[in-house]
C-alpha cells in the first residue's frame, strides 16, 4: 500500500504538477517561493521514487509471506536500485557543474581578454567587461571571479540609468548563485529517463530566476529604467527574417507586464507557497514512509 | 600592473598591429607607455600561446606571435557561446536581458557581422 500511494505521488508530481504549475499566474508575484515550491516538487519527486523502490519488493514479500531468504534478495535488490538511481542523481550533477564550469572559465579569460576597458571606466564595477560588438547583449558569466559582460551596443542604446537597471538585474543573479539553481534542475533533468523528463520545471525556474533579479533591479533603481532597459534591448537586435518566431517573447511579455504593473509582493503568497514547499517534503514522509518503516524494521531480514 | 590587464593589453597591440610580432617588437610597443621588462612580455606571450588564443610562428630564427582570431572574430564566438547556452544542452551560463531565442541572436550576431 505505501509502495502504491508513493508511487501515485511520484508520478502525480512529476507528470501533472509541473504542467499546472507552469501555467499558474500567481508565481509571477512570489517568484522566490515559487522557486522553491518546484525544488519541493522535484526533491519529493525523487524521495518518492526512492520509496517506491525499497517499499514494494518489502510489501510484496511480506504479503505473499515469502520465505526469509526471498525477502533478503528481495532486500537487497531494492537496495541496489536505490543506490543506483542516488548514484545517477550525483554523476548527472557533476557532469552538469564540471562543464558549465570549465565552460564559464575559458570564457571569462575571452572576456577579460577583449574587454574594452577604456569605454566602461566610469560605468563602475570592477568585474564589468564591455565587448566589441554592437548586438546589443548583456549576461553575467558566474564564478568564484563573476563577470558581469556588456556589448557595445548596449553602451550605446541605453542611458546610464538603464545600464545601472541591467547591471543591477545580473548583480543579483550573480549574488544569489543563481547559477546552482539553475544546474540542480539541469542535473535533475537530465537524470530522468526520457518518458518521465519534463522540461517544464527547467523553463519555469529559470524565468522565475529573471523574475527574482528583475525584482532586486527594480528595488535598486526602479520599473522604469528596467521595463525600458527589457524593451529596447530586444527591440535594438536587427532579426533577420527567416528566424523562427522567438519561442520565448511569451517569457519576456510576462516580465515587462509585471514591471508596469505597481510592485505588490504578496505576503500571502509567499507564505502559502513556503508552506506547501516545506508541507510537500514533510508530510508524505511523516504520513506513508514512518508507519512503513515501524512495520518493515520489524522483520528486517538482514 | 595586473597580469590580466597586461594580458589583454599585449593582445590589443598583436590585434592592431596586423602582422605577426616578435617579443622585441610587442616589448617597443608597450614601452612608449610604461617601463617593462622584456622577460615579463615574453612569459605574458608564452602564456597566452599555451592558452591557445595566440600561435606562434617560427620566422628568421625568431618566433613571432599573431592572435589566432582576429578581434571581431573572437568577440562573435564569445558572444555566440553566451547565447547557445540553451538549457537543455548544459546549465545556463548567460542570462541575458533581452531573453531573445539562441536562434534569433545568432542570426543577429551574423547581421551585425556582415553589417561592418
């Protein structure tokens, strides 16, 4: 029965959830919560997956009354599948987090190499790069050393107040490591098998990320500059024609509404949301996995 | 002086100057500028060979250096490296604010490109 009633868990929060949770307005008002509602999501997906694993062949033979030496294999068995998909779960991180950080170096030396010092002096931070380029582009590049880039370009579409909106928008990034957010999920999903793997956690995190920073960016220097900054920097970028209908303008439309819209953050939101996090990875621990375990200890075979 | 900041200047002399250059010649180049020893121009260059963004060549029993991309080349792929950072394919290293698709920026990187 626990084996069961995890297993519809899992898969009720690996199939269904994430969709409706993706297509949910309210996040746009607490993203931070949010944020951490899909980690709940996610990691209680996982401990499901885990309780499926070692509660089944228990329950079975302990149904079917099997003999001692069936339920040690039996055991032992769930043992190792555990163990497999933990082991799975952590290689699947380190790969994840070896690549982007060999990646993010080689291209912090590129840009400290073809930063334009002299046109950002008085701009301000000492890890600003500015690059030579007029596509108007700016990103930060995480790290022990961060780097905050900008284009040329954006030197030159937006005033000093935008640029401090954008610079503020990828401080934050950088400050709350967003980056490691961001690598779990990518680690996470790149863990599952494919029948079972969501993009939609991945999608939903990291605009819920853009949405966080915007929020620090617009604290620091107001809406205003950050909505203009958001505008004209896509409107700046010269689209050539046969380019496919920007599958994310969808993304980018919720952010600009949210900015225009008066900043209200929602008490209310934030906490029901922190709630069914921490409730998420509680309770099914508390209500199915305890009563199972008191019974399962009870004839331990090994 | 920095090392990094010695680094890019060294660069910007061997992208300005068009041709392959000998230590001696990068040595001239920066010395209208500040004082620097010889040797520390010639272990900025070797470092910058061994990381690949530099080749050295062997010319008149001198070896010369030139950048293996030129400035705009190197900036494209920079910049295109920020953008591909699709999530699917590795965790995101760029996040930038226009939140334009990979596909539309680089064909806005190439429209630059042609544009100069």
């Amino acid at each position: 029965m626990t084996a069961l009633l995890l297993g519809a868990l899992g898969l009720t929060l690996s199939l269904v959830v994430p969709g409706l949770l993706a297509n949910a307005r309210w996040p746009d008002r607490a993203p931070a919560a949010a944020v951490a509602l899909w980690q709940s999501i996610t990691l209680t997906g996982v401990l499901a997956a885990l309780g499926v694993v070692l509660a089944a062949p228990e329950e079975v033979t302990r149904a079917a009354d099997s003999g001692r030496r069936v339920t040690e294999v039996a055991v032992i068995g769930a043992l190792v599948v555990a163990a497999v998909i933990i082991l799975r779960l952590l290689i699947s991180l380190a790969g994840v987090t070896r690549r982007s950080r060999a990646r993010r170096a080689r291209h912090r030396m590129l840009v400290d190499l073809l930063d334009r010092a002299e046109q950002h002096r008085e701009i301000g931070p000492d890890h600003l790069r500015v690059l030579d380029g007029a596509l108007p582009l700016a990103y930060c590049v995480p790290g022990r050393e961060p780097r905050v880039v900008l284009s040329r370009g954006v030197l030159q579409v937006l005033d000093r107040e935008q640029i401090n909106a954008v610079l503020a928008h990828e401080q934050t990034h950088l400050r709350h490591r967003h980056e490691v957010v961001m690598e779990s999920f990518t680690a996470f999903y790149r863990a599952v098998p494919g029948p079972l793997r969501s993009r939609q956690p991945l999608d939903a995190v990291h605009l819920l990320l853009e949405m966080i920073a915007d929020d620090a960016a617009r604290r620091r220097v107001g809406a205003e500059p950050l909505r203009a900054a958001l505008e004209r920097l896509t409107d700046a970028v010269p689209l050539a024609e046969d380019v496919k209908p920007d599958p994310r303008g969808d993304a980018r439309r919720r952010r600009l509404d949210r900015l225009s819209a008066s900043h209200t953050p929602s008490v209310a939101l934030n906490v029901l949301a922190g709630v069914a996090a921490v409730g998420l990875l509680v309770l099914p621990t508390v209500i199915l996995v305890l009563p199972w375990l008191d019974k399962a200890l009870d004839k331990w075979p090994l | 002086m920095a090392l990094g900041d010695l680094e890019r200047e060294v660069m910007t002399q061997l992208w300005d100057a068009g041709e392959p250059l000998t230590v001696r010649q990068v040595h001239e180049r920066l010395s209208r500028q500040r004082d620097l020893a010889y040797t520390t121009v010639m272990t900025v260059l070797d470092r910058l060979a061994k990381k690949g963004v530099v080749t050295q060549q062997k010319a008149d029993r001198a070896y010369k250096y030139a950048p293996s991309q030129s400035r705009e080349e190197m900036t494209a792929s920079v910049m295109l490296d920020a953008l591909s950072s699709s999530v699917d394919q590795d965790a995101a290293l760029a996040y930038f604010v226009g939140q334009l698709s990979p596909d539309a920026l680089a064909a806005a990187i190439e429209a630059s490109q042609k544009q100069k």
